[in-house]
C-alpha cells in the first residue's frame, strides 16, 4: 500500500468509527428511518467502493501483479465489509432502535458510538476468523 492510501485508510476508519453516530443521529432527527437507512447504505456503498479500488494496482496494492485482482478484491471487499460497513450498520441500528427512548442526542450519539465500537471488536473477531479458517 502506498503512504496516501494508508492516510486515507485511517482516515476512513476514524469517519466511519466516530463521526458516522452522529451523522446517524443527524439523519434519523432530520428524517427518520427513511434518511437513516439512506445514509447507511450510501455510506457502506462507498466503503466498499474505495475496499474494490485499495484491492487494485492503481490503489497501491502489490498482489496484483501477481495473483490478479480476482484474487485481491474478494479479500478487500469482505474486510472492508466486515471491519467498517458492520459498524454503521450497528450503530444505525441502535440509533434506530433507541431514538424514541433517548431524548437527548449526546445520549443517542454515544449509544450509536458504543454500538459501533463493538460492531467493529465482532467484524475484527469475524476477519480473523475468516482468515484464520482460510489459511488452515
């Protein structure tokens, strides 16, 4: 990988960890489940966007040039899923879930945050597993 994507990387991961509850907060106040559920799916969709170009050459990935991007896009895609995309699925599901019960949205950020936080620890725990099982 080179050094940009790397800073993009982390700063991909930052957004989606602990800015992404409060956009979460934002757009179900603004708009409901409707605007939520937008949100998280326009946000998981460019997630995995940028995990199919961080699987190709032009994304800095030296795998390529030897096993193909057939080999290094699958394994992109589903890290990337697995360790970003759960998060904000999680936590729109707890700002969802919890909107009408949390009057304030400090309280309902920090629910989304710590929803998100352990849907990253479970998509971590699922990649290694995965990587684990596949390399056995």
């Amino acid at each position: 990988m080179t050094r940009t994507i790397v800073w993009v990387e982390l700063l991909l991961r930052v957004v989606c960890l602990l800015l992404f509850p409060a956009l979460a907060v934002w757009a179900w106040r603004a708009g409901g489940a409707r605007r939520l559920w937008v949100l998280a799916g326009d946000a998981v969709g460019l997630v995995l966007l940028f995990a199919a170009f961080a699987a190709s050459a032009a994304g800095g990935n030296a795998l390529v040039a030897t096993h193909g991007y057939g080999y290094t896009a699958p394994g992109s895609l589903l890290l990337h899923g697995l360790t970003l995309g759960l998060p904000m699925v999680a936590a729109s599901l707890a700002v969802q879930g919890a909107a009408r019960r949390i009057g304030t949205r400090t309280g309902l950020y920090g629910l989304g945050l710590l929803a998100g936080l352990l849907g990253w620890v479970a998509g971590v725990l699922a990649a290694v597993g995965l990587v684990y099982g596949l390399l056995r």
